[in-house]
C-alpha cells in the first residue's frame, strides 16, 4: 500500500517516534509515504534524524520528508496527525501561574478549568489554518486525527468550522481499564468495557468479566485495589456518582468544584508522591524538567538501539490502528472522541464525546450509547457548556462568550467572583497576544482595563515542587529519560 501520512507538531519527540513506530509495524504499511513538520527546525531535525534511523535499521525504504512549510508536508496527504501545543511551554506557563494569583490552583490545566479554556483559545484558531490547508493540498477526504488538548474542544471546532473530518485521541481509557481489571483480579482481555463521557471525563459505565455486569460491586473492588492511595479523589468521585472515572486524581481535581478550592483541604486528597497526583502546576514543572533534560541528553539517544517495528513492541495508542483498520479492513474497537449527534442521548447533540467506536473498511462507525447515568450525564453537562462556550469564543474572538466560559468552569467559579474573572481573563490575553490573533483589538482594550486595575490578587497556597536543574536530573538520568518521551507531545511549538 502506498498513500501518505503528515505529522505536524513532529517535533514531540517520544509522540513522534512512537506513534510511527506503531504504523510501520503493519507489514503493508512498508511503503508508504512520511512527512514532518514543526515550526522549530532544531526539533524537527533531531526527530526526523533519530525516525529516519529507526527506518534504515529496520531495513525499510522510507525516507522521511521533513519540512518547516505545513502545506508542503499536507499535500496529498490521506492522514494528518497533529500533536502541536501551541506557544508551547512558554504560552502554558501563562495558564497555570496567572490562576495561581488569583487563588485558581491546578495540577496540568489543559483541559478545562480556566487554564484549559486558554489553551483552547490559541489550539482552535490555529487548527482552523491547519484544517484550511487540508482542504485546499490534501488528498480529497483526507482524516485529521487529534491528539492534541484540550481534545474535545479542538476536535469540535474541527469538525464544526474546520470542515474537516477530525477524531480527537487520548489513551486515558485504556489506563483506567487497566486499573479497573487489576482490581478484579483479571486480564485486561478478559475484562470487557464500556466507557462513554467527554473527554477526560468518561466513565466506565459497563464492566463485564465472563458476560456478567460487575459495576455494582466495582467500588468495594477498586477501594482495596493497591492503586487505591493514588485515586482517592476518583475513588470519592465513583462513591457519589457511582461510576469510576477515566481520568487520574490530579487531572480530575480540576475539572469539579469540590477538590481544589480550599488550600488547606487539598492535603486530604492530594498525594505529592507524585505530580499525576495533583501537584500545584505540577505538569508544567515535569515538562520544563523534561524539555531541558531532552535538549542534553538527545546525543545519548543517538546511541541507543533503534526502535524494532514488531508487534510485541506496538502501543495502545489509537492512531495507528484507526489508520490499519481503514486501509487493511481489519476490525478495531477504541474510544474515540467524535461529535455526538445522538450517540449520549442525555447530552447536546452538538458537542464532542468520547465513546466506543469500530473501525473497518467502510470507516469508523459510532454506536449509539443512549443515556449516561443521570449523576455522571449532570457533570459532563456543565462542562459541555463551558465547552461550547469556549469553542464559540475562540472561533469568533468574542470576549464576552470568554468571559462566560471561564464563569461557567466549575473550578474557577467556585474559587473566584465575576470580577475576578474578567480580570484574570484580560490579564491571561494581554500575557498571550503573541498566539491570539483573534483578539488583537480586545487585547488593547484588555491592557487598557489593567491599568485601572481595581481587583486585588489572592494568590494560592498551594504546593509547588521546585524544578530540578539538569545536573539534578543526571543523578536520575534513567528515570528522566522516560519522563522527557511521555512528556514530549507538551513540548512542541507551533
């Protein structure tokens, strides 16, 4: 088989890698066409020369098109596959430390919450180019598949205003399914699920072993499980809803009103043994860490076996069997982020959901779930609006929709008051005008207001790790190593 795939944001190094690796595992997939690209041609070059070797060791005869112009890498393609974080660690920083000043305390802020809505704000109009560019170069029904967050936001301007067929991937299903069949004491393959939500906050609401239901008992199962200190916060969430949660203690955290917003109760349910845990800004600590041990130590992976395309050696990632799937007409079962139009009858028909998906040779098709049990179908039915919201404000540059989502975020609402918010707002766009040009006239505006700046700072109390220095993560070189590939998708500018 011969067609072409196009990674932009190629520059994420262990993303990257990995995620080709996946592909050309699939034998008919040996002859098919690769392109890169990113904006930051150090990055590009290192990615493209550690792939390029994986290749030639694997005795494969692709060669890698890397190049800094994405329409040159989109021409012709039938897949693109994005992992940008737009004004990478620098415009994330932003999302995390101004909330701090106003008491608004998050672990990752990627999502939702305020931090997330920003993100938002810079991913959408520039997938909106991207999405342009595929219409006008690609190959004609040419798929985006999104790994970039906040998933379901991106992935519904996408398809919404984009025009372009776009499904938005995330792995956090396949990790609490993990969890939940060592909780019972089973295989994973054993262990049937069903998950259905939004993004981040999708729920298993079926969980079979030998065709019987067993989330009734669930709970009494996962609160003896020896993860079960890890997850106290969705442990506390599955006791009053019912249902366990795909996302870990820190991301969850941030996406309800009850965990965050009084410093001194964090300490009951955060554990800093880990920054996964719920660490104050404890992502962005471990992708700064990451990036300045990755720009030392990349000589070191030069020197290292290549990746080996073998089947043991495949993820769980779902791009490349989404792509297997369409192109060989072998059946694939995931969940996948799509527009709901019916599948959770409960929820908007127009927004984003994150439900069991098959892939054939006639496409990807959505069954339809029905309805989320009411309690889990409430949480994600706040977030869908602040979504929708968000969504709208990015596309038009609308700062009074903006200021509404970040109302409507469960997290900072309950943390902060309107005026607050319309502070933080314009202080957050003033700090990123680099990467918003949808509101250039009301940055002006916004900078206008700071100068009368009537609202006095709260700032959190939260705790923070201190960033390790390079020299520090030597001692650990094998442990930031693994940090620096997971991390590496965060760390690509576009």
């Amino acid at each position: 088989m011969s067609f072409k795939v196009a990674f932009i944001g190629a520059g994420s190094i262990g993303f990257t890698r990995g995620l080709l690796a996946d592909l050309l595992t699939v034998p008919e997939f040996h002859d098919i066409e690769v392109a890169f690209t990113d904006i930051n041609p150090d990055n590009l070059r290192m990615v493209t020369q550690l792939c390029q070797r994986d290749i030639d060791e694997n005795g494969l005869s692709i060669k890698i098109h890397a190049t800094l112009d994405r329409r040159e890498a989109f021409k012709d393609a039938k897949y693109v596959i994005n992992c940008v974080r737009i004004g990478m660690l620098e415009a994330f920083a932003t999302d995390v430390e101004i909330p701090l000043k106003y008491g608004v305390d998050q672990c990752v802020g990627d999502t939702l919450c305020i931090g997330g809505i920003m993100y938002g704000q810079r991913g959408i109009d520039a997938m909106l180019g991207f999405c342009r560019d595929i219409r006008e170069v690609a190959a004609e029904g040419c798929i985006l598949l999104n790994y970039s967050n906040p998933n379901a936001m991106v992935t519904w301007a996408c398809n919404k205003y984009g025009k372009v067929p776009t499904y938005g991937l995330c792995h956090g299903v396949q990790h609490g399914h993990e969890q939940i069949a060592k909780a019972l004491g089973r295989d994973k393959k054993d262990v049937d699920i069903i998950c259905a939500g939004l993004n981040h906050q999708t729920w298993y609401i079926s969980v079979k072993t030998d065709g019987v239901e067993r989330t009734g008992e669930l709970y009494e199962f996962m609160k003896q499980a020896e993860f079960a200190g890890d997850e106290n916060i969705r442990l506390d969430v599955m006791k009053n809803f019912g249902y366990y949660s795909t996302e870990s203690n820190g991301h969850l955290s941030e996406y309800l009103m009850w965990y965050r917003k009084r410093p001194e109760d964090m300490e009951k349910w955060i554990n800093y043994s880990n920054w996964i845990q719920g660490e104050t800004a404890g992502y962005l600590r471990v992708c700064k860490e990451s990036r300045n041990w990755f720009e030392t130590d990349f000589p070191n992976w030069l020197k290292e076996p290549p990746k080996m395309f073998t089947p043991e050696n495949r993820s769980t990632e779902h791009g490349s069997y989404i792509i297997e799937s369409l192109e060989t007409g072998r059946v694939y079962r995931g969940h996948f982020n799509v527009m709901n139009n019916g599948t959770i009858t409960n929820l908007p028909d127009e927004c984003v959901v994150e439900v069991p998906c098959y892939v054939d040779y006639n496409g990807i098709s959505v069954p339809k779930v029905g309805d989320l049990p009411l309690g889990c179908a409430a949480i994600c039915s706040q977030s869908v609006w602040v979504q929708k919201l968000a969504v709208e404000a990015a596309v038009h540059g609308d700062i009074r929709l903006l200021y509404q989502a970040a109302m409507m975020d469960p997290l900072t609402g309950a943390v902060c008051t309107p005026d607050e918010i319309r502070q933080m707002v314009d202080e957050m766009l003033v700090a990123g005008a680099e990467w918003l040009p949808q509101y250039q006239e009301e940055i002006e505006r916004a900078k206008e207001r700071l100068e009368q700046k009537t609202v006095p700072y709260r700032p959190v109390k939260g705790f923070t790790l201190k960033t390790k220095t390079v020299e520090e993560m030597a001692a650990e070189k094998e442990k930031y190593r693994a940090l620096a590939s997971a991390a590496a998708k965060e760390n690509v500018k576009q």
